[in-house]
C-alpha cells in the first residue's frame, strides 16, 4: 500500500475527485433540471453509465462491493476483504486519503439502500467492466442509478471529506 503526504492526499481529494464526481453526478443532476434527453440518446446513455460506472469506481475505493448472496437470494453490500487486505502498489482507497473505510453495520444506511449499491455495482460490474449475458434491468432504471449516486456521494462526505474537514469539491456540471 502506497503512502501518500498529506498534500498529495489534498490534491487527489480536491483535484482529482472533482472529475470522477463531475461523472457521478452529472446524470442526477441533469436529471433534476429535467435536461431535455430527446434527440440526445447518445448524451443520456453516456451519462447514465458514467453515473454507473462510477458508482462502482466510489463503492471500490470505499472497500466495499456488491455481491448476489444465494443464500438470501438477494444483492448485498460487503467488505470488498481482497481488495482492502491485498492492495497493489498503486491501488487508492479512501484510507489513504485521510478518510476511513465503512464497515457494514456501522453507517446510516438502510437495507434497501444497501441493496440498491449493491444491485448497481453488479449491474456496473456487468455491464460495464466486461461484456455478459447476465443483466438485473431494475438496477439500470434512472431513478435507480440517480439514487445510488447521491448514497455514494452521502457516504463520501461521511467518511472522508467530513473526516479531513473539507467540503467536497465543487463538480463541473
């Protein structure tokens, strides 16, 4: 695991967040100024999916991950334990940027938010990451992936900009 000094762990926060969150919450937003998609297919599939993807992105650098649990025959939201006990030397996560990663059963989160992060990352992983036969079209729904990105953004502020007393960056929508 990387160190990063506390100016760099700044400027990745501020500088480099700034352009994964534009593309987290450039769908949402555009979709509460009810953003005319007609004749614009490409610029709301291109949205949505950059909605999606970094949901993915966000979830991944919290350690975290959706799974589908056969048991519960359900999507849950877990500890991504590979990933937070075996980083590459150039993987980031929230930690190392001054923040901490969550711990299932210890956020505000209810069981349907968990389920609808976890429900999206699949659907993110997918459907995006690489090519599938496999698709949960109730995760792919606009009201879906808008809610989703604001849980993300929700934890975000939680566990690392209001650990290292900033405001989150301001996104350029």
């Amino acid at each position: 695991m990387k160190e990063l000094p506390p100016g760099e762990q700044k400027d990745y926060r501020q500088r480099h967040f700034a352009h994964r969150l534009t593309l987290l919450h450039c769908f949402a937003s555009r979709r509460v100024n009810n953003f005319d998609w007609n004749f614009k297919g490409d610029l709301f599939r291109c949205a949505k999916d950059s909605a999606l993807i970094s949901v993915r992105l966000f979830l991944s650098a919290m350690g975290l991950k959706g799974d589908f649990d056969q048991a519960r025959k359900d999507f849950v939201l877990r500890k991504n334990t590979a990933l937070r006990n075996c980083r590459k030397d150039d993987d980031i996560l929230i930690d190392q940027l001054g923040g901490e990663l969550p711990d299932p059963g210890s956020w505000s989160l209810s069981a349907d938010d968990e389920r609808l992060l976890a429900g999206v990352y699949k659907r993110a992983d997918k459907e995006l990451a690489h090519l599938t036969a496999t698709f949960n079209d109730e995760f792919n729904k606009e009201e879906a992936v808008d809610r989703a990105s604001r849980l993300v953004e929700r934890l975000l502020n939680e566990y690392l900009y209001a650990r290292v007393n900033e405001k989150m960056p301001d996104i350029d929508v």
